[in-house]
C-alpha cells in the first residue's frame, strides 16, 4: 500500500502570494483614495472660482453696458452675489482703429479669504461708436483705407 503524502492532494495559495495580493490591493486602495479626494479638492475650487467669476462678469455687465463714456469716467458700485458691495471705475483710450477702444476696468471687490478689499484690473477691447469723435472716427478710417492700400499694391 502506497501512502499518500499528507500536502499532495491540498491546492491553495503560498504565503507570499497573498501577501503580494494584499500589497496590491493597499496600492490600488490608496492610488484611488487619493484620486478621489484630487476630485472633490477641484470640484470644491472650482465652486469658489465659479462665484468669484460670477461677481466680476455682473460687474462687467454693469461698466460696460453704458452708452455714455461720462458714466464710465464716474465709476459705479454694484451689489454681488457672493462677495456683496464692490465699485468699478473704467480708464479707456482710442487705439488705431475707428470706434475700437482700449479699456482698463479697476474693480474693488471683497476677497472672502482674506477678508479684506482686493484690487482687480482688466483689460479689454471695446467697439463703441458712440465714444468716437467724428472728425477723428473720420480720419482714422481714411489712415486704414491708405494703409491696406499700400499693403494691396506692394508699396509699403
């Protein structure tokens, strides 16, 4: 009679086997752990920038949607959403385009961080004709029509 060894007929796994199973499992565990909280960081900054953005763009809205360029020089205040009251006030100049303009909007607004009034300039191009003088509206176009002449001939 043959004796049958007592580990022969028994499977399983090793000890370092499951111990390289749960190695990987701890490094998956983690690598998503991490990528999920990333998530919910950017997800919770993005909320923050959305309402700051908010509040300039009502702010934009509010400058820029003045005909007269006297209300511009003035300035004006507007109550936000999110960061309450906040004042803007508009430095523009005529660039070498008719009726095109190169405004700076200085806005004052609440910074909720640090709790304290922030200082915010931007930049931008405006097309406004009713902030051009007509004579100078006049001559700026005639200086365009001679320069995209001379380009067309070759003279300049």
């Amino acid at each position: 009679m043959r004796s049958r060894s007592k580990w022969k007929g028994q499977r399983g796994f090793t000890i370092i086997e499951v111990m390289l199973a749960l190695a990987l499992f701890g490094v998956a565990v983690t690598t998503f752990t991490a990528s999920y909280l990333n998530i919910i960081n950017a997800i919770a900054a993005i909320q923050v920038d959305q309402a700051y953005e908010q509040d300039l763009s009502m702010i934009r809205l509010a400058a820029f949607s003045s005909v007269l360029i006297e209300d511009l020089e003035e300035g004006g205040e507007v109550f936000t959403g999110s960061h309450g009251e906040a004042s803007w006030k508009v430095e523009y100049e005529p660039t070498l385009v008719a009726d095109l303009f190169k405004t700076r909007l200085l806005i004052t607004i609440l910074d909720k961080e640090k709790d304290e009034m922030k200082e915010v300039e931007e930049v931008h191009y405006l097309t406004r004709p009713t902030w051009s003088d007509p004579v100078e509206r006049a001559e700026l176009r005639a200086e365009t029509r001679d320069r995209l002449l001379a380009k067309q001939t070759g003279l300049e």
